[in-house]
C-alpha cells in the first residue's frame, strides 16, 4: 500500500532530499581521502537532520520556517565539512587525483569551494525566514 500523498511530501520527498547528499558526500569523501573522520559528520548531520525536520512536523512550523532552519542547520554542517576538508586536504586531493583523475579538478577538493556552498543553504534558509516574518507582518 502506498503512502498518503502529505506523508510523502511532507516527511519523506525532504528526508531523503537532506540526508542522501549528506550520506554520500561524506562516505565518497572519506574513501577517496582514507579517512574515517568524514564518516560520523555525515552521520551526524544526517541525523539531526531527520531529528530536526520530525520536531518540526510534530510541533505544527509552517513549512517556511521548517525549510528556513533545515536549511541553516545544513550550512552548518557543510561549513563543519569545510573545516574537515582543510585539514585533510593533501589527502584528500591525492585520493580524488588517484582514483578519479578524469573528473579531477583542484577546485574539487579546496576548501574554499565548501565554505562557499555552504553559504546556500545559508542564504536559502535565512530566505525562507525573512519570508515567513514579512507574510506574518502582512496578515
């Protein structure tokens, strides 16, 4: 039996949407750098993630404001990765060279080009925010 149509786009479309990136970019990066470390933070963020996005559901938050602190708390978590990623990054860089030299570029593995995606979601969430108080103030 199939799952009621709000359930799927209410709790699973944006569970799997926030925490999928977050699994696999973490566990590619930590092959390619043999380390371990990027590991538990993708498990870390992933599960607040979800802990996040069901307190949320269960307390009522407009989807808006729910979107507006997903989306904080997941530039959160990639400036963390970013601050991973610089300092591991000579071993990072040589793995990602080693086992994929065709898609290899050095802006891939920079630290620099996290810290800046991590600044969409920021600017993502801090929207859905400003948003939701200038509908608020309307009404």
């Amino acid at each position: 039996m199939a799952a009621p149509r709000p359930l799927v786009l209410g709790w699973y479309l944006p569970l799997v949407a926030g925490t999928l990136p977050v699994l696999l970019l973490g566990f590619a990066v930590s092959a390619l750098a043999d380390r371990l470390v990027f590991v538990p933070w993708a498990l870390a963020l992933a599960g607040a993630y979800t802990w996040l996005l069901r307190q949320g559901i269960e307390a009522g938050w407009p989807r808006r404001v729910l979107a507006g602190a997903l989306g904080l708390l997941l530039a959160v978590g990639l400036a963390a990765f970013a601050a991973l990623v610089s300092r591991h990054h000579e071993i990072y860089d040589l793995g990602f060279r080693a086992v994929l030299p065709g898609l290899y570029h050095p802006r891939a593995t920079d630290p620099a080009t996290f810290f800046v995606l991590a600044g969409m979601p920021a600017l993502l969430g801090a929207g859905f925010w400003a948003l939701d108080l200038s509908l608020r103030r309307r009404a």
